[in-house]
C-alpha cells in the first residue's frame, strides 16, 4: 500500500509500555497495532502520527532503531520505598516541561544580571529542623502564627505563594500536563516536584490534591530547596519515603507549618484534632499527622483517620469538579513570575513568539489575551 513505511516492533512496543497502557486494552481501541507488531501489515504514515499521538510520543522516535534510555533528570521517592526510575508518562513529560522552562528562565536572568539566592543549598550539611525552619520563615519574611491571620485555605495558600514567589522561587499549580484535560497527574502517582537551582529554582505542586495536602506539598519542597536536593515524590498517606533527605523535609514541613512546642501545649489541654486545626488554622489532616510525629495518636489511628478523610475530600471533589476560570487556571499553573518574565522577554525582543508558546503551552489569541489581562 502506498504511504505504507517499515518500523522497528520493538519501538512500538516499548512506546506502548512507556506510555502506561496494558496490550490487550490498547488494541482494542488501536486494532491495527496486533497486526504491525505480529508482521502482518505495515502501517502508513497517517497511522503512525495517530499512534504517536495516542502514546504521547514524537513522532520522530518511532523511526529509531532501537528504544532511548530515557533518564528522569531529578530522584523519584515513592512512600512505599525509595528511589525508583519509572514513573507514570504525564508526570515524566511534566518534569521535562518545567525543566525546560527552567532552562530558559535560568539563562534570562543571567543576562540579565540576576544574582545567585543565598538560601539554596545553605543547610545542605546540617540536619537541625529548627534552624532550617527559622531561616525559611525569615527569608520568605513571615512570622510563626502567620496562619492564623486567615479564615480559610485559599487565602493561607494565596499568601504563602506570593510570599514564596517574591523570594525568586517559581510555583506552579496543575494537575494536568501543559492544558490538556486528558492527561491527568493522579495524586497516587506525583504529589510534586521541585527542580533545585541557584537562581532559578521551581517548585510543582498537584492542583488535583486537597488544599491541606498542597500545603504540606508546598513546604515540603522548600525544605528541598533549602537543604539543595532536587526530588520528585509521591508522598501517598502524606509520609515521607525512607530517605534521610525526604525525612528531614517533612518534619522540616511539620514544624514550620505547626511548632512543636505550641502543639503539644494545644493538645494538652484540647486533645482533639478538630479543635487543633481550628487553632493552627490548618487542616485536621496535617494536624493528625502531626499528632502520629509527636506520638499521640498511633499509625492505626492516623491511617483510619486518613482514609477517612479522603472519602470525604474525594466526594467533595467530585461535587466541586465543574471547571472555572481558564485564565485563572492559566495564571496557576505557569506561576505569575514566570509569566512575567516571558512578557518582559517578549516585549524586549529577547524571546520570540514561537518560543514563547511553547513554553507557555499558550497559542495565539490565547497568549495575547492571557497577557493581556495579567500585564
């Protein structure tokens, strides 16, 4: 047949496996692939850029000769083990994005005379919670009982990031890769990431996980870019992996986000983990886990406790989940001072508008109308 090409089966494959797909079920939707990979019949051209799209692969790859080692740039922690290799293909290609992104945005600065942050990697060679703690609090400029100047976890989130954001540190909320509905970013599978730099450093939380979780998520991630450790991390039943690194970070996040010994003065006389949250001003599930930390509670009871909890914000989700803003979604998930960066750079002239739809994942109307609104 015409248009018909010759391609490796084993790159098919091995596209098939990398993209997270079950054979049997793949070929039922993608009948033709059982025939390519038993030799029976060549697929064309038109067939193979729809196979590559529906594997999220470019198109390129499927000519190679034999499969790319494929290499995640940072560590992977899951919760049930350690460092792993092989992730899910939306939270692999979302890394790529943001490291690209921080690419470009690391070499922008740089000619533009930015100066190295003095907090990354500055308790690289300490393990002392509080000192890592006090020095996060002051650098982001806030105080202990910052929280509690907030009524709900919107508003308490929308002031940490901005204060996050003002020390040079980029965040970005989503929970899909780039805009695309289709690839979602399950909590079970990333919760987030941070990509460490001197200068550039970003952080990524899952939009899809509760509010309380992306707190815990967010703070979390600056302890990695305090102690200067990149990390990827599933962070399930929200407990760290059995990693010396992902341990400090999280009893890093603990502290900073309900001191230790203002806790245990609370619980003393008011044991009960509604009544904490209430005074902390974070959610009950960050206080039981600080409730396992300290001891008061068991791991049966956190893990009742946690399964519990997320029924209920699962539920919640499911009624909540009715779209929104895209623009304010947009905002979210490049991180305004990312943005801002690309608007000066374009404006300029240092950055072309091919470029920057692509590393805003913004086209046309959208782009000019995104920037439009925010500049």
């Amino acid at each position: 047949m015409k248009n018909e090409v010759i391609i490796n089966t084993d790159i098919l494959a091995w596209a098939i496996d990398r993209a997270g797909f079950e054979l049997p079920a793949f070929v039922e939707k993608f009948p033709n692939v059982l025939k390519w990979l038993a030799g029976e019949k060549k697929p064309t051209v038109k067939q193979l850029e729809q196979f590559s799209k529906k594997v999220y692969l470019p198109f390129g790859y499927l000519f190679l000769h034999e499969p790319p080692q494929e290499k995640l740039p940072i560590p992977f922690f899951r919760s049930s083990g350690n460092h792993t290799k092989k992730v899910n293909i939306n939270v692999y290609d979302t890394i790529l994005l943001i490291q690209q992104r921080q690419n470009w945005l690391r070499d922008y600065l740089k000619e533009n005379s930015f100066h190295a942050l003095p907090f990354v990697g500055k308790f690289q060679n300490t393990t002392n919670v509080k000192d890592i703690v006090t020095d996060i609090r002051r650098t982001l400029n806030i105080s202990e009982n910052w929280a509690s100047n907030f009524t709900t976890k919107e508003e308490t989130i929308n002031f940490l990031v901005e204060h996050i954001e003002d020390s040079g540190i980029i965040t970005v909320f989503n929970g899909v890769v780039e805009n695309n509905g289709h690839r979602k970013i399950a909590i079970e599978d990333c919760r987030g990431f941070v990509i460490v730099d001197e200068i550039a450093p970003f952080m990524f939380i899952n939009n899809s996980d509760w509010k309380s979780a992306q707190m815990f998520t967010m703070v979390h991630e600056l302890s990695h870019i305090w102690i200067g450790h990149s990390a990827a991390f599933d962070y399930r039943n929200l407990l760290p992996a059995n990693d010396p690194t992902e341990i400090l970070c999280d009893k890093v996040a603990a502290e900073f986000l309900v001191p230790e010994s203002e806790f245990n003065k609370v619980w003393k006389s008011h044991p009960e983990i509604s009544f904490v949250s209430r005074y902390f001003k974070v959610s009950e599930i960050v206080i039981a886990r600080r409730a396992l930390d300290t001891g008061k509670i068991s791991k049966t009871q956190f893990f009742d406790f946690y399964n519990d909890y997320s029924r209920k914000k699962y539920s919640q989700n499911l009624i909540r989940s009715t779209g929104g803003d895209f623009f304010a979604l947009t905002k979210k998930r490049l991180s305004i001072t990312f943005a801002s960066h690309i608007n000066n750079a374009v404006k300029s002239g240092k950055l072309l508008y091919r470029d920057a739809y692509k590393l805003t994942s913004l086209k046309g109307d959208t782009f000019q109308n995104f920037f439009t609104k925010y500049f």
